[in-house]
C-alpha cells in the first residue's frame, strides 16, 4: 500500500473523466442534463469515501491519560458504525465494529478507538483486512495486554449483485493478548457486545 501521506498523481479532471466513461460504458450519456454534474459530485463523494488514505489511524491513539487510578478492567467501545468499500467490486460495506481492550497503564479517549476504525475503514477494504488492521494498530500503540476487535458488517457486492442475497451478514474477529488466551476473557468481551454462549 502506498504512503498515505503521499499524493496521488490523478488530477480532478481525470477522475471526473473516468466517471464519464464509466457512464458512457454503462449505456448512458454523460452530457445529458441529468449527468453534466455527476463526475463533479461522484469525485466529492471519493473525496469522502476514502479519506482514510490521507490518515495514519496509529496518530490518533498518541495521546493517552495514566491517571486511572490502577484501573486495569475491559474497556470496550460497542456499535461503532462504519461505511466502506469492498476493494474488488468497490461496492459498500456496511457494519458495525465492536472494540475492546485490556489496559496496563495507559487508557485513550473513547472517540480515538472510533477514529482507528473510521481511518481504516476509508479505504478500499476486505473485511477480515479491516478487523486485523484495527487490532494490531491498538495492541503496537496502546501496549494493552490484549486487543478484540468483531465486526458484523453487510457487503452490498452480494447483496445488490451476483447472489443477491439480502439479510446476510459477515462477522470477523481478532483476538490478541489475552483475549485469545483466556477463554473468560474472551467470553467476558463477547457477552459485553451481546454474542452469547461463546467459549
């Protein structure tokens, strides 16, 4: 992957001309009314989509607070919501991220453990990419003694095409440190976020 820090060679112009093929390809006609600002609105809208190129998630979790009076319980943050982008249809995904972590001497705001998962999220994703990526970016920064992250997320690459199968739901996880060792743990996490009956 290339530096997100580094800027891409690709002009507004090109990218919005790259929409007009696309629709071209499609069968329509960009220079109809309805479509002139089409290239123009689905550039702005990339702009957004995949802001996380421009982000390096790790920076959000620099600034820690150790006056927890010892506190050194499960902090889990439920039902962070998130929107990507499968990276071989460019299609949707759509879901939920449920974090967790073990602290040694150290906790992070809340509003950073949803920023992890918005940087990376904004890029062009596989599922179980996403979930590994979020654990390991909090276990090398934060040093917990254990890192778990489940997403349950719907990808609109099956379900608005191919099989169209609607109501289906992907669930990944990734568990470190603790949470991979200790079964209680584990199962502790997954009670918290409402998956019961794990062991």
């Amino acid at each position: 992957m290339s530096d997100p820090s580094t800027p891409n060679d690709v002009t507004q112009a090109q990218a919005e001309e790259a929409v007009r093929t696309l629709l071209r390809w499609a069968g329509d006609d960009p220079s109809r009314e309805g479509l002139l600002d089409t290239p123009r609105r689905v550039a702005k809208a990339y702009r957004d989509w995949f802001s996380g190129y421009a982000d390096d998630p790790s920076e959000f979790l620099k600034r820690t607070f150790k006056e927890v009076e010892g506190y050194d319980e499960m902090v889990v943050l439920r039902d962070i919501e998130f929107e990507s982008h499968c990276e071989h249809h460019m299609a949707p995904i759509i879901g939920r991220a449920h974090v967790g972590y073990l602290p040694t001497n150290r906790v992070v705001g809340i509003s950073k453990l949803a920023r992890v998962v918005e940087g990376y999220a904004r890029r062009f994703q596989v599922q179980e990419k996403l979930t590994a990526q979020i654990a390991h970016c909090i276990q090398e920064h934060l040093r917990p003694a254990g890192v778990a992250v489940v997403i349950d997320a719907s990808h609109e690459c099956m379900t608005t095409r191919g099989v169209h199968k609607r109501g289906v739901s992907m669930v990944t996880s990734q568990m470190l440190g603790a949470f991979r060792d200790d079964a209680r743990t584990r199962a502790e996490f997954l009670q918290f976020i409402g998956i019961h009956g794990a062991r």
